[in-house]
C-alpha cells in the first residue's frame, strides 16, 4: 500500500486491479491514551478513549487501592469548589476600576434550585480532577423557560464519530465494559449549539463538552495526574509488599537444608515413591504454619534428632537464619519519592500534599502563603471550565452584566479574623 497524501492511498500496487482509498472523518486520533492507529476501519460509531475504549475504567482501577491518589484529588476538589458558586454584577467602582459585586433575584434562585446548581458544580468538578471532561446535559423546561443542568458521566459519555452529520454524543452505561456493551442501548445526543438556542430547545436534551485543548488530544483530554501511572503503580507495590511481608515475614528469612533421602526410608525398607512426595509435602505445609504469617513472628522452632553410634547428631533438618539486607528504610525513600510524584501530577504543592512532613516550608505562616497561592493561581483553569456551562446559560436567560464565580476562602492570622479565613473572589473567568 502506497500513501499518495495525507488521506490518499493506493492499494495493490502495480497490479491491474489497484485501487484508490481516500480516508474521511475521524477527526484526527489522540496522541495520548488515544484510539486505534486506524479509527476510518474502526467498527464503532463513536471515538474510542484508549484502545480498548476504556481509558477512565483502567486508571480507576489503578488508583483504587491506592491510599493517597483520591484524598489528594478531594482536596483539589475542595480548593476549586472554595465556599461554592456565588453570582456577581459586574460594576465601575468610584475609582473607575471594573468590579464584582454579590447578585441575586427570584429567577437566579429559582433556577439555581431547579437545577441542583451546588450539587452540578461539585460533580463537574469531580469529572474536571478524575479524566478532564466534563460532558453537561442541557435540558430544556419549557414551562419554566430555561435550562437546567446534569453532568453525564463520562464513564458512560463518548464523542460520536458519524461523518457528514451533526455533531453528537453517545450515552451507553456499558462503554469500558466490551462484554456487555450492546450498540442498540447507545442513547444519541446531539451536541449543545451555542450559537443557535432554537436548535437546542427543539432537541430537549443535548450535551456540551467542556475540555482543556491540549495539544495533540483532538477529542478527549487527560488530567496530568494520569502521567503518573508508574509512580502510582510503584506505591501500589511498595503497600502490597509490607502487606505481603507482615502476613507472610519479610523477604526469606531462612535458609532449611535437609538430606535430599530424608523421607525415603520407612524403618527398614524403601518408602513408596507416592509416600516420599507426600511426605515432603505435608513438611513443606507445616513449615509454612510453623515459620511463616504475623502469628509466627519471633517463634522458636524445636527439632528432634538421633545421635549415631559415635554420638555425633545424624543428618537432620538444619535451620539457618538470613540476614535482611533491605532495610526498611529504603523502600521507605521509594515510598516517599513516589508520593511526591504523585502530589506534584495532580498540581497539589508536595507540604500541603503532606508527603514531605518535617522538610521545611511547613510553618503556620508558610502553609498559609502555599495555600493562597494553590488557590489563587493553581485553579483558575479549573474553575473556567467547571463554570463555563452556567455562565453561557446566564447569558441565555438574559444576564448580560452577571456571571457565575466561586467565592473563595484566603487564609489569614487571628489577629485579622479569629476563624483565620477571610473572603475572596476567584472568578475562573
């Protein structure tokens, strides 16, 4: 096969039967934790996220035995969420210096209730820290004469790949799950058009997707924590092998040399082949219960053995301890390099991660500094994207001068406050 241009191929080439292929749709392909190297053959009618399709399910599972990823993702979490969204009325101040102060009417209220607003923002923001797509169904209320808001999981959300059509997106609760995905349980959705409400009100349901362009990723976004995946795996070793070792004893802490014919002679006469191996067995098992497992740490083992004619012991069981090499403190350096790996990817500073205690930088007033600047300037992207929806709908419903912001927490000392928090505005705009 020759490739004549970007999406021109010729195949069999130099036979009387060659023929052209020009490649449409698709839309390019993921650079990172993309689809398959050929989507134009691809079987199904939607994007795949990861070759399997299942991209979100294989870092879930890589993080859910791991005892720092997820309260590290919370507390990103919490710092965009700040006190929740308030509404803002953008005004001059007497010293001509544009500002935002707090706003609210019946409408907000009622709109704000109907949708669930608190409880949107904070699943919007759990999908922004978990994958970075945020998928937001619209739906109209034509009694009320507004839209309110869900977030579909995107677990169960895909781009849909169908060329020369709308753009859509498809809802199927088994995507990630090849074993029982069944195409004809696809619900379709047609993407949310800003620039014509019409169109979206006729539909009922549509869906926006709200997503960082990062460069080389076409369709689907990823989180930077997910370039932590060996670090991740590496600390998910590391618990796994102190479980291993206080269940079972650390590394092999004996050496046992025993005669290779130890078994073979019943009084007298040769024991069965059949007898010798399940002698051999049934010792291997209770050196297990008798030297191994937290109920047998520091144990004594007593061995009976026969003195020959000379008095000297007979061949018999010789146990011989080994000496540890590694320490616990080296896999406790790994473990800690590790965490800060980990810390570092999701954008948290490694002493509010609480993985580097007792390095310095950890004062009452150097946390506070660490913490205002984390929430200053490590969530405005965040808060973008995660407001985006609701600020186009304010817009929508005729609010021209206000706009969704969070209303955020500054750390401060008691002297100024005496809850050590005082107000401020992070408006994600």
């Amino acid at each position: 096969m020759l490739q004549l241009g970007s999406n021109l191929w010729l195949l069999n080439e130099g036979k009387p039967t060659a023929s052209v292929l020009q490649m449409s749709g698709g839309g390019g392909i993921d650079t990172s934790f993309g689809t398959s190297l050929w989507p134009q053959f691809d079987s199904l009618d939607h994007i795949r996220w990861g070759i399997g399709d299942n991209q979100p399910n294989l870092m879930r599972k890589v993080i859910h035995r791991n005892s720092i990823v997820r309260p590290l993702l919370e507390s990103l979490r919490d710092m965009i969420y700040g006190s929740g969204i308030g509404f803002f009325k953008r005004t001059t101040g007497a010293d001509g210096k544009p500002q935002l102060i707090p706003y609210t009417d019946t409408r907000l209220e009622e709109w704000s209730e109907a949708t669930e607003l608190s409880d949107y923002f904070i699943s919007a923001i759990n999908q922004r820290i978990d994958n970075a797509n945020i998928f937001t169904r619209w739906q109209w209320d034509p009694v009320a004469n507004w839209f309110t808001f869900s977030v579909s999981d995107s677990f169960v959300t895909r781009i849909g790949n169908i060329t020369g059509k709308s753009a859509e997106y498809h809802v199927n609760p088994y995507f990630g799950h090849m074993s029982y995905f069944q195409p004809t349980e696809t619900e379709r959705l047609k993407a949310f058009n800003r620039l014509d409400i019409d169109y979206n009100k006729a539909r009922t349901v549509t869906i926006s997707h709200a997503k960082e362009n990062i460069a080389g990723q076409p369709h689907y976004a990823f989180p930077s924590w997910w370039c932590a995946q060996d670090a991740i795996e590496l600390a998910n070793l590391i618990l796994a092998f102190h479980k291993n070792g206080i269940l079972n004893g650390y590394n092999i802490k004996y050496l046992i040399r025993m005669p290779q014919d130890y078994f073979d002679r019943e009084g007298n006469r040769n024991a069965d082949a059949k007898d010798v191996k399940a002698r051999w067995s049934n010792f291997s098992d209770n050196l297990s219960k008798w030297l191994a497992g937290q109920e047998n740490v520091n144990k004594t083992m007593l061995i009976k053995y026969l003195r020959g004619s000379d008095g000297k012991m007979l061949d018999n069981v010789d146990v011989v301890p080994l000496k540890n090499e590694m320490s616990d403190d080296a896999y406790d350096k790994v473990w800690k390099n590790s965490n800060q790996s980990i810390a570092n990817s999701i954008g948290i500073l490694p002493t509010l991660a609480g993985v580097n205690p007792g390095q310095g930088n950890d004062s009452g007033s150097q946390i506070r500094v660490m913490a205002d600047f984390q929430s200053e300037y490590r969530t405005p992207i965040h808060r973008y994207l995660t407001l985006k929806p609701i600020n186009q709908n304010l817009r929508i419903m005729g609010y021209r001068d206000v706009v969704a912001a969070v209303k955020g927490v500054q750390l401060t000392t008691l002297d100024t406050d005496p809850n050590g928090k005082q107000a401020s505005l992070n408006t994600g705009q």
